[in-house]
C-alpha cells in the first residue's frame, strides 16, 4: 500500500473523530480513487489539516474464523480473494463478521497489511454493505484486508450500531470494545 493512501486514509480518521464527516468521506473518495495526495484533499476541502507521520493504519487481522463462506461469496470471490464469515466474543457481546482478504494475502503476508472496518447502515448486512461499497475491490487493487462487523438484530431491531446509547459511547465498553477486540 502506498505512502499516499495510508496518509489519506490516517487523515480521513483523523477527520472522522473531530466530527468532520463530509471531509472523512471525500477523503477517503479521494484515497480509493487513486487520484491526487493529501494535499488535493486539503486543497479541494479548504482544511487546514497536515497529514500524519508515515505508519501502519493497523498492523494485521488475525480473527477467529467459525465457517467458511457460502457457495455463491465462495463462487464470487474465488479469484479475488477469501470472504471468509467468523463470529467474535468480547466483554459478554458477541457478533460476526465477515473478513475480505485478497488473494495473495494470507498468514503473515496478512497479518502485516493494513485493516479498514467498515461499519454499516441500519437494516444492512455485511453482504449488502460490501457490494454497494466496493471495498472488497479496493482492498484487491491495494493490497488490504477488510473486516465488516454485523450488528444483530437482538442488539437492535434494525440492525444500527448502538452509538446513541450511553454504554457504547466509549474506548473500552460496549460495542466499541468489542470491533476494536475484533481487529
């Protein structure tokens, strides 16, 4: 993965957590569409952020894997890479998983590329949510695993992540505790 990307997407996170969305997102637009550096989204935004020192955005995804995937994901991905579904555990909250990783990238080959986690919207699945993003495509053109967490209908009715509630609100507890377990 190029010094660009990881730059673009540590400024997208970096952006996301001072609440700058819209930015977040047309930065990571920018990112995956190869197109320009740090400097274009800045420039295009008008925001004064520096990128971030060269690193890892997360240094592997070693996950615990229950089943292989179905048939028709096994059918679809075979040449592209491994779509594989797990279940994870973490402080009494369960949740699976589906885990993209391109072909090429396995034991630690993948555990030393980059992890974006997507989240989805409400009443998604990660299914829905990775074919109406492309992330798996992307992960294959730039050499990174992609990990979709899937929130259960027992967590809430239409599947949204928790955010809203007090008690998955932060580091260490609730929801967010258990997909940063996950990574």
């Amino acid at each position: 993965m190029n010094n660009d990307l990881q730059n673009l997407m540590r400024q997208a996170t970096q952006l996301t957590q001072a609440g700058r969305l819209t930015e977040a997102t047309a930065a990571i637009q920018r990112a995956l569409s190869g197109k320009g550096n740090v400097y274009d989204v800045v420039a295009d935004q008008e925001m004064p952020v520096k990128p971030a020192p060269s690193a890892m955005i997360l240094d592997g995804c070693v996950f615990e894997v229950a089943d292989a995937a179905t048939a028709a994901d096994a059918d679809s991905v075979a040449s592209t890479g491994t779509f594989t579904s797990g279940s994870h555990t973490h402080a009494a909250l369960t949740r699976r998983y589906k885990l993209y990783v391109p072909t090429g990238l396995t034991g630690a080959a993948a555990q030393q590329r980059p992890l974006v986690v997507m989240l989805h919207g409400c009443t998604q699945n990660p299914d829905d949510f990775a074919l109406g993003t492309g992330m798996n495509e992307r992960a294959r053109e730039h050499g990174f695993c992609v990990l979709y967490p899937e929130q259960s209908q027992d967590a809430n009715p239409q599947r949204c992540w928790n955010w809203f509630k007090h008690n998955h609100q932060r580091r260490g507890s609730g929801e967010p505790a258990l997909i940063a377990s996950m990574t």
